[in-house]
C-alpha cells in the first residue's frame, strides 16, 4: 500500500487559512481605523465648526454689549436732557407770575393812585401806595379782586396824609398771588 503523506497539505491548507484570517483581521483592523479616523476628522470638523460659531456669537455679544451701553448712554443723556426741559418748564412757569402781576397791576390801577412798594413772598403780596381819596382807593380795590391774578384783596392801614397841601391817602393793601389756569397754546 502507497501511503500519502497528506500531512504537509494538510499544514498548507492550516497556514493558508491562519493567513486570510490574518489578512481578514488586519483588513478588519485598517478597516475599524480607518473608519475611526474618519469619525475622529468628522467630530473634529464639527468641534472646529461649533468652536467659529461661538467665536462669531461672542463678537456678536461684544457688539451688542457696545451697542446696549450707546443706546444706556442716549437714554441716560434723554432723561437728563428731560429733567432739564422740566427745569425751564418750571422756571418759565415761575418767572412769568411775577411779570403778569405787575402789568395787571398796571391795567388795573386808577389814574390818581400811585403805587409806592409792591412786595411778593410764597404767594403773599402786599401793596402800599396813595390814593387821591379813599374813592380811588376803593375802585383800585375793586378792580384788583376782579383780576385773575389777585384773590382775598383786603385794606390792611389807610390813613390820610397831607402833602403838598393836598389831602391825600395812604394805603396798604395784602393779597394772595394767583396764577389763573393755563392755556394750551400752538407752539
């Protein structure tokens, strides 16, 4: 009987067969590499695209951080300049009484009363003058409490004086200042 050895084939086929499991692990392995360097560039490309995002919002922050402090600053600067027009809206309001009561003092004064002193303080006003008699006193009383710029009109002191030979009166007069209402007018 012919004996094969059929030992050594037998190893050719175990060596062929250890090789392609050794080409299929190292094809596995480069494959598995391979597809981690591609999911490695892949986060990296997003991380890089995510870090410019953040980079562009946070300029985007700074800008409109600029941009809230310049419009802070011009509502800091409309709420002064505010307080200031209400400033002059006051001062106007005030320096006005005083004018409107010395040219209605001067439209309602009769012709022979003279006025000697006017004093305005918090609203009280006191008047001394002389009259021609006390007529001309009454009337220039009168013709005061009609206006709209002087309430409660009371005689305080009248007296008569004689001066170059005429008999005269002398008068104080208290007043209370007030403004009479404001009217809109077109600007």
């Amino acid at each position: 009987m012919i004996r094969i050895n059929l030992l050594p084939v037998r190893a050719a086929q175990k060596k062929e067969r250890i090789r392609a499991q050794i080409v299929v692990l190292i094809l596995s392995v480069v494959v598995v590499v391979l597809v981690c360097a591609g999911l490695y560039a892949s986060i990296g490309m997003k991380i890089s695209a995510q870090k410019e995002q953040i980079a562009r919002t946070n300029d985007e922050i700074r800008q409109l951080q600029r941009v809230i402090g310049e419009v802070g600053r011009y509502r800091n600067l409309a709420e002064e300049l505010q307080s200031k027009l209400e400033v002059l809206d006051r001062l106007k309001a005030g320096q006005t009484g005083p004018v409107h009561q010395l040219d209605q003092l001067s439209l309602v004064l009769p012709q022979r009363v003279w006025v000697t002193s006017f004093r305005e303080s918090g609203g009280a006003i006191t008047i001394n003058g002389i009259g021609l008699n006390e007529a001309e006193v009454a009337t220039f009383m009168q013709r005061l409490e009609a206006s709209p710029y002087y309430q409660r009109v009371e005689l305080q002191v009248t007296e008569q004086i004689t001066q170059d030979g005429h008999k005269l009166q002398r008068f104080t007069l208290a007043a209370r200042a007030d403004a009479p209402p404001k009217t809109e007018s077109a600007n």
